[in-house]
C-alpha cells in the first residue's frame, strides 16, 4: 500500500506540473528536471 501511495504522489506532481504555465522550452526543461528529482525523492523515501 505504502508503494501505491508513492506511486500516486508522482503522478499527482506531474500532473500538477504540467497543469502549470510553461511556456517556453526551458520552463518544460525545468519542470521535467522538478519531476524527476520528486520522482527520485518519492523512491528514496519508498525504501
């Protein structure tokens, strides 16, 4: 359960993510390197 959790948390911050005003490259650029390292985050607290 505690995975599933996660598991949604990650989902739940890229959709807000990418919800959220980019409009450029670069800002995409940044908002798939913030999901990224909350992905890593979520994984690292999973263990």
């Amino acid at each position: 359960m505690k995975k599933l959790s996660a598991v949604t948390a990650v989902v739940l911050v890229f959709a807000a993510l990418s919800v959220a005003a980019c409009s450029t490259t670069e800002g995409f650029g940044q908002d798939v390197k913030d999901t990224g390292q909350t992905i890593k985050n979520t994984a690292q607290d999973a263990k």
